[in-house]
C-alpha cells in the first residue's frame, strides 16, 4: 500500500469533489432534513399584525392605575370591530389582534374582574405584554439561510413565515455494493465459512440518515464478471458504495473492475484505524467509495467520507463530519502511525460528555460496536491519553 493519507486531506480530497447537485422546490411541510439551495425569506411580517403574548386585556397604559369596563372580548383571529376607545379595555386571548388604540395587555392574574369591568391596581408600561408585528421578522428578511440542513426549528419558522415551499438540492441516489463468496441473507442457513450479510443494511441506515436514496445492489460473489456487472449497474446512481473487495487479497476485485469501468481513483489507503484500506474515486460526476469488508471499518469509513460527501452534494455549508468536544472517562492508548476511532457509551457528567470507550475495539466486532452511541477521535502519538483528556467525538447516527 503507498502512502496512507491523512484523515485531514482525505477528508479535503472528497470535498472537492463533491459538486451540488441541482436545486428542487420542496414543499416545506416535506423539508425536514434538506438542505436549502438558497436563502428563504419571509413572505410577511412575523408577527403580521401587533399580537398579545398572553390571556389578558388591552388597554391603554395612560389609563393605569383605574377602573376600566371592558367594552369588548377578542379571540385569537378574530380582530375588534372598532378601535379602543380611551379609557376602556377589551378582554384579549393570547395571540389575538392588539386593537388599534391599545398600548399594552395585563394579565387576567394582574387585575380584578368583575362581570364587564377590570380593576387596574397598579400603571402599565407601554408595550407591555404586546408582541409588535415584524417584532421577530420582517418580510423578505431571511428565515434560513442557504446551505442549512433543515431541523424542526427552521420548518416551523419557514411555515410561520409564509414559505409555502422552498430550493433545496437534490437528494442524491447511492448505490451499495457488497461482495463476497462467503455472504448469506439473514435467515437463511449458513455453512461451515460462510457469515450473514450486514454491511448493506448498516450502511443503507447510516446513508438514509444523511437524506440519501438508497439503492441496495444485490451483494456479489468473488468473481469478476459478477463485480462488473454490479459496479457497472450501481455507477448509474450519484454515488457508489462498494463494502468488501479493497485490499490486496486474491479475491479483492472493486478496485481492478472500477478502473476498468472508467473510475479515476484519487486515493486508496487513510492513517485511520479502522478503515485503513478505503478506496475513492470519481467517474464523471459519481462519487465512488470502496469500504472495507470488516463492519465497524466499513461503518467508520461511511461517517468520516461518505456522509460528508452526501451532505456537501446537497448543498450543505458544513458538511461535517461534526465533532464535539468531551472528555474520556478512563485512558486509552495512541496509535504512533494513525488516527483511532474508538466506539464509546456517552454518558452525561456534571454538564460534560464523558465517553467511555466499549470493551473490544476489533473491527470485525459489530456486535460490540452496537453499545456504542459515539465515535472518539485520538489523535496519532506515543504514550496515552489519561482519563479527562479533552478529546473530539462523533455522534453515531
């Protein structure tokens, strides 16, 4: 094997190429998870009209401290007939029209009601209680800007302000591939060598995640015919990717067949543990990724290069992965020649995330890597990292 990479520039490598894929208008009620191919701007005032923040009457600050009748009741959409005459009140519901000559709402709590009169024992301010329409945005400033995946937060705030759909890029269409001899179907009877296969769907679950459509090729046998014929199939999708099939053994086929079929391969072999032997390349504008067969390479691969890729192909101004900060709960040896991804427990500490590596860090040890809610990034060196390290760590989707 050459060279490895390291993490960083492999990381850089797929990036640029990763080029957005066209923009769609996307209902907003069916944009959770996109990505917005352009800012989204408010299609009226939020709020649209002087709103009040709570059950309460409207009244005018002048006239406080006093005795008021209530010349009017208003519930939320349905504005007052009339203005608010001086020296009355209207009772108003929470989110209704603040009528015109009203300058502030009281509590019901803060007065004493009684029958078509309010009791005012103490002055209102002006604008108490009173939510001023464009008071959290105008129209035509931006709701979400260009290049935010959209979570609940951000639909909601888009719905409110008027965006009946928005530009979002294109989810892109990925291709799995898993070879080998030895797969069987789950259910299905195993002979002596043989094993289930689990890499596809792992990696359909983890792709889905970052809104891609997932197609899962058919896993191959060990025979080149079989590859090309499935490679060949799976480079009709946005991006393609193979598990299995990367290294130097006598039955690793993808990476001789991709070449075969026109893929430029930009880099094999990452300074990370697991996953060292991943593949990627290019072939026109379809990303193509070689995994590794053992399944916790397979599954750290997909969340350091091919989620990234998926997300930068939507549009997205931070495709990640995302890092955040924790400590280690109990010391962990460094590797001297790469990068480590340890599968850990998150556990939540005084405000702090405590990681806590899981027992059986193999990479063949899927089993043991589903305990595991978080990936933990140490960093290459001698000696070890001591318990309460600071260290980086990626959520497992």
């Amino acid at each position: 094997m050459p060279d490895l990479l390291s993490l960083a520039d492999a990381r850089t490598a797929v990036l640029a190429r990763a080029h957005p894929l066209p923009a769609e208008d996307v209902a907003v009620g069916q944009s959770a998870g996109r990505v917005l191919a352009a800012d989204a701007r408010a299609a009226v005032d939020l709020p649209p009209f002087d709103a009040s923040a709570m059950d309460g009457f409207a009244l005018r600050a002048r006239d406080t401290p006093g005795v008021l009748p209530v010349v009017a009741r208003i519930a939320a959409g349905v504005p007052a007939d009339t203005p608010l005459a001086p020296g009355s009140a209207m009772g108003i519901a929470t989110g209704g029209v603040v009528p015109a000559g009203a300058e502030a709402v009281i509590p019901l709590e803060d007065v004493v009601d009684r029958d078509n009169e309010i009791e005012v024992g103490r002055p209102v301010d002006f604008g108490d209680n009173v939510r001023p329409r464009g008071g959290d945005l105008r129209a035509g400033d931006v709701v979400v800007a260009r290049g935010t995946r959209l979570a609940p937060a951000q639909v909601g705030a888009l719905a409110a302000a008027g965006c009946a759909s928005v530009s979002c890029g294109r989810r892109p269409a990925v291709a799995i591939v898993a070879t080998g001899t030895e797969l069987r179907r789950p259910g299905e009877p195993l002979e002596p060598g043989q094993v289930y296969e689990a890499n596809g769907s792992m990696l359909a679950a983890a792709l889905a995640a970052a809104n891609a459509i997932v197609d899962e090729v058919p896993f191959v046998v060990d025979d080149e015919a079989a590859h090309r014929q499935a490679v060949e199939r799976a480079l009709e999708a946005d991006v393609v990717v193979t598990s299995g099939g990367v290294s130097v053994g006598p039955h690793d086929l993808v990476r001789a067949v991709e070449r075969e079929l026109g893929v430029d391969e930009v880099f094999w072999g990452v300074a990370v543990k697991p996953g060292k032997p991943v593949s990627f390349g290019v072939r026109g504008d379809t990303l193509v990724f070689g995994l590794p067969g053992n399944p916790v390479s397979s599954l750290v691969a997909a969340e350091l290069f091919v989620r990234p890729a998926l997300l930068a192909l939507q549009g997205s101004a931070d495709p990640g992965p995302p890092y955040e900060p924790g400590r280690l709960a109990s010391a962990v040896r460094r590797d001297a020649r790469r990068d480590e991804l340890l599968r850990a427990r998150r556990i939540a500490d005084a405000g702090a995330v405590v990681l806590e590596p899981v027992t059986g860090q193999e990479s063949h040890m899927i089993a043991r890597a589903a305990t595991a809610d978080a990936l933990v990034l140490v960093p290459r060196g001698e000696g070890t990292l001591p318990a309460g390290a600071a260290v980086s760590y990626l959520r497992l989707a």
